[in-house]
C-alpha cells in the first residue's frame, strides 16, 4: 500500500468472536470500516454492535466460507458499502483435532477449504482491484501449526502449512505490484477453539480443562497463552506500518519473519 490509507475498507472473517473480534475491534479503533463474516447472524450483530458503539462503521455477512459461492457474496456486499475493499483478513477457522486413524478425507478437505480455499478465493476476486490501485493487503490468520507439527492435529496442521504455503506464493506473485502478503502464527490463543479443546481433553477423563489448558499453554515459546488483543495488534502493525516480509512468528520472545524472500525486493514501492 502506498502511504497510511485513511478509513480502509476492510474484511474480517471469523469475527463474531475470538481472535477475529479482536482483531475488528482494533481496526475499528484505528478508523477501518468493517465487514465482518461468519456463519452466526446473530453473534456476528452483536460483535458489530460494540463495533459501532466504538464509533466504527460495521455491516455484517452471515454465510459458510466453505460454500462454493460464499466469498463472492461476501465481495458484493462489503463493495456494495464501503467500495472495492483494501484489506481482507482471513481468519476464520475451526481446528479439527483427532488421531490420524480417525480422520477422514471429509474433515481434511472442509479443513482446506476453509483455511486455504477462501483465502486463496479472496486473493482471486480482490487482485485485479488491488492491482489497478496499486495496494492491497491480504493478511491470513496461520498459526505455529503451519510452522511445526503438533500431534492429533493432522488435518489443521496440514491445512494452516497449506496456508503458509498459500501465503509465500502470493507474496512472492503479488510483491511487485505493490500487494502485501502476510500470515502471522500465534502459538495456542485463549479463545474458545483453545477452551473446547481443553474441554475435549477432558472428557477423555485424564486430565481436568484448567490442567489440559495449562499445557497448551506451556507448549507456547512464550511460555503462557497469547490473548486475542495481543494477537489483533500484532495484525494492526503489519498492515499499517507493512515491513517486508511474509511470514509472522508471533510465539516468540522477540516476535519476527521467519523468512524475508528475495522477491520482496522487487517491490514497486
Ligand atoms: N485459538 C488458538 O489457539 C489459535 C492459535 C493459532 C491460530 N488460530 C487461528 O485463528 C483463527 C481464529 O481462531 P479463534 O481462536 O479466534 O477461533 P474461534 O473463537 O472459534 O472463532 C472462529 C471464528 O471463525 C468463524 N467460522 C468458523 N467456521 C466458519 C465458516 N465455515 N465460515 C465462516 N466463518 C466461520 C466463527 O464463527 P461461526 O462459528 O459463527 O461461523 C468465529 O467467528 C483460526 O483460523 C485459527 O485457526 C487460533
């Protein structure tokens, strides 16, 4: 993007609660306009509601990213309000967590879709604007599961690599015409994915959900759970002050890119 865009347009998916809210939130405190995507209607008003009590302009798109159709309406809608948007910040998700003997090709492929499908169906309907003004920003919400393998995660982890993986080639595609590419991976996050899967832990009866939380939290390199502001922060630097670079470890004492291809500096601006 050229110079600090003023009132970006910007989509958020994912944002009904979570990290994504979060994420909405900081925008809207920073000027964005905002769309905001998930599959609940009524917990996607809510969250726009304490949006606009912000100050903030929010419209709200209730549809299933994994939907064959979804990012197009998505597209329309948040054009329709705000023009042709400058940001969109993939970040819905849900993380399928299992033993490899019990996931199926159904639950990988409704993995990818979500996680690498609509990211890459965004950056389809987005680049011909974002090219004819010479900015744009994708940002993909990943994860240290698309930097590392963690057990019983086969299809999230191979989903979130794919997403990385999304990510690198975009940047390296997208770079020269000005278009920033991001992902950024937080270690575990305390939000209700992370909630849930302490909760499955323990009704498997070995452990109770605070000990299974705490856990996950002691696998993070920062030794304790990121939050989701942490996280919506990070995500506002990146497309404001836009270093060069592509992938984002967050879990870090001194977060950082974990690569800085060569092709970055083939940028235009
Ligand atoms: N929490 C963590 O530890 C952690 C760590 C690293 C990365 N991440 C990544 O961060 C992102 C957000 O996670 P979170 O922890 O904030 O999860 P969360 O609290 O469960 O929120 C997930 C969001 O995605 C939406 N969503 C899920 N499936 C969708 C679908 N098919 N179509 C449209 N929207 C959908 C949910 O709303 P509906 O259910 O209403 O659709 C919700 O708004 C995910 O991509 C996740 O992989 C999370």
């Amino acid at each position: 993007m050229t110079g600090r865009m003023t009132r970006p347009a910007t989509i958020v998916t994912g944002s009904s609660r979570g990290i994504g809210a979060a994420i909405a939130t900081e925008f809207a405190r920073r000027g964005h306009r905002l769309t905001l995507v998930a599959r609940s209607g009524e917990q996607l008003d809510a969250t726009a509601a304490g949006l606009r009590a912000l100050g903030a302009e929010a419209i709200t798109v209730a549809v299933d990213l994994r939907q064959a159709a979804a990012v197009e309406t998505v597209m329309e809608r948040a054009t329709a309000a705000f023009g042709p948007p400058d940001i969109i910040v993939s970040n819905a998700g849900t993380a399928p967590a299992d033993k490899v003997e019990r996931t199926t090709t159904a639950v990988l492929q409704a993995t990818f879709d979500l996680h690498v499908a609509a990211p890459l169906a965004f950056a389809r309907a987005a680049v011909a604007g974002f090219k004819e003004r010479g900015r744009g920003c994708l940002m993909h919400l990943a994860s240290t599961a698309g930097l590392r393998g963690y057990p019983f995660t086969s299809a999230y982890t191979a989903a979130k690599h794919g997403m990385v993986g999304l990510t690198r080639a975009l940047h390296a595609e997208l770079a020269p015409a000005g278009i920033d590419v991001y992902a950024v991976c937080p270690g575990f996050v305390d939000t209700e994915i992370t909630r849930n899967a302490a909760a499955a832990v323990a009704a498997r009866g070995k452990l109770s959900a605070d000990e299974a939380f705490d856990r996950m939290a002691a696998q993070n390199e920062i030794g304790r759970m990121h939050l989701p502001a942490e996280v919506a922060t990070a995500v506002a630097q990146l497309v404001e002050e836009r270093p060069r670079g592509c992938v984002y470890a967050l879990d870090r004492d001194e977060p950082g890119f974990v690569d800085e291809p060569p092709i970055a500096d083939g940028r235009a601006t």
